[in-house]
C-alpha cells in the first residue's frame, strides 16, 4: 500500500518483527539526539596517565647527573629513571618514575635516602609533580651557600639536587624554560659587547698612561732626586673577561644577580646590569 508523505522527513527508523512483538517504543527523532551524546557513544582509546597503581616495568630509561659541591668531600651521583606511557602512539610521554643518589659521603646517608624514597613516591603518585622543584630549591643551608661552575649561586646541597631535578624534566619536556624574546637577545648581547668594549678600552689607557714613583732619598729627610717613571703594568689592572666556569663568560669582578642567581650582574654606566638574564636596576 502506497502512503503519500506531505512533510519534510525529520527521522525514520525500521521495525523488526522482533521490535513490533515486543511492542517497541516509537522511534526517537533524529534532532533530539545531541553532538556530545553521540560522540560520547563513539569507542575512545584508552590513554594512560601516571598513577600510583602502575607497575614499575623490568626496563627503565634513565639519567644519571653529577654534583661536585664544596659543601661535602665525595661527589654526588643522581639517576633519575623514567617511564615511557603509551608507547608507540600519539600520545607517547615520559614521567620520572624513581630517583637514586649514590656518594662515597656517609654522613648524608640517612636524609639522601629518605628524601629520595619521598620523591618517589611523589613521582609514582602521578599529577603535577612539578612543584617538587620549587620546594627543593627554597632549602637554605644555615651555613651558608656556594657557587657552583658557572657562577650560580645554590643556597644548599638540596637546592642543588632540586635544580638536578630541574633540568631533568626540562628534557623530557614536564617542564619548559621561558623564552627570551628577540628583542631581549639582542639587547643582551649589546650590553655584553658595551661591557667588553668598555673593558678593553680602559685597559688600553692604563697600559699607557705612565706613574710616577718617590725616589729613595724622599720621606727620609734626604734631598729627593727627579722622579723615575715607570709604566703601569697591564697585568694589574686588565680585568679578566675569560670562561670562569662552564660556557660562562662573565668577569670575576661580578656580583651575584638576586634574578637569576648567577654571579654576572656589573656597573654600567652607574647602573647594575645582569650580563646573564639583562636584568637592570634602572629597569
């Protein structure tokens, strides 16, 4: 039988003899069913976050830094082991998982492996862990802090085990540094160069301008004699721009920047200037 249709088809449905036997609902139209409800019927793949219940594999990838403080006699050795989630796919990552330090140094053997159990078990919990950095870094040392190569300043052992952990999630990608704009490069490197110019400079002028020096006889009653003139020597007064630590270049007369922690901040044109991050107190 033939049924004309005088509206606009909104939805259908078809009836089995199994729906009308078990007197089916009526077909539902097809604008009740929502975007969100239908994707949310669609099969999802699983993606694995870190959690506490994950099984350590019998494989880790790890990394294994060194710290040479003055602090203590023996070297420090930390492995940091990572775990790869979702392996092969899109979503691929790495997580810290566990963290080891070894040190001929007995005498932190208790702290250093409990500290080391606690980061662990953070690691392991899953979520952002990230804020393990920043607590480590805020340890000070009653008696007082060290410079390490390069020229920054680390306030204790563990700031310097945070700042280990640090680099370490900047290269797998949980942490990221910020990024110097352009313009803040170039006039980093202008302050550099007026700064090593301005050195060379004032060498120059000392090497050759002459001093004077008093003759035996004067001071002593005795009749002084014409004074004797002898050039300044260049090696007291040039100031050394050479590497002073690893990849740094900054002059030892330089103070410690409270910005980036690294000893690069110098006097220029009567304002402390940071050779290392451009920070300036004359803004």
């Amino acid at each position: 039988m033939a049924v004309k249709i005088d509206k606009k088809i909104k939805g259908y449905s078809v009836l089995t003899p199994e729906d009308k036997a078990r007197d089916a609902a009526p077909p539902v139209p097809a604008e009740s069913i929502s975007r969100a409800t239908a994707e949310a019927e669609l099969p999802v793949a699983e993606v694995i976050q870190m959690h506490e219940r994950i099984e350590r594999p019998d494989v880790l990838i790890g990394s294994t830094y060194k710290i040479k403080s003055p602090m203590v006699e023996h070297a420090f050795y930390v492995t940091i082991n990572d775990i790869v989630l979702n392996a092969g796919t899109e979503h691929e990552h790495r997580r810290p998982f566990e963290i080891f330090v070894n040190s001929k140094s007995m005498e932190h053997f208790q702290w250093i492996v409990a500290l080391t159990r606690i980061m662990s078990a953070v690691f392991r919990k899953g979520g952002d862990v990230t804020f393990v950095v920043d607590e480590m870094k805020a340890v000070f040392d009653p008696r007082g802090g060290y410079f390490k190569a390069g020229g920054v300043y680390m306030p204790s052992l563990v700031a310097e085990l945070g700042a280990i952990v640090e680099e370490h999630m900047k290269s797998i990608g949980l942490l990221h540094d910020p990024e110097m704009s352009e313009h803040q490069r170039a006039l980093l490197a202008e302050k550099r160069k007026q700064y090593e110019d301005r050195s060379k400079k004032n060498t120059d002028v000392t090497a050759s301008a002459p001093s004077l020096t008093r003759s035996e006889g004067e001071g002593r009653g005795g009749v002084a004699s014409a004074p004797t003139i002898i050039p300044n020597s260049t090696a007291d007064h040039e100031e050394d721009i050479a590497v002073t630590g690893e990849g740094a270049s900054f002059p030892p007369s330089a103070t410690m920047c409270h910005k980036c922690n690294t000893k690069a901040q110098v006097i220029m044109d009567g304002c402390a200037t940071c050779l290392n991050c451009g920070y300036s107190k004359c803004g």
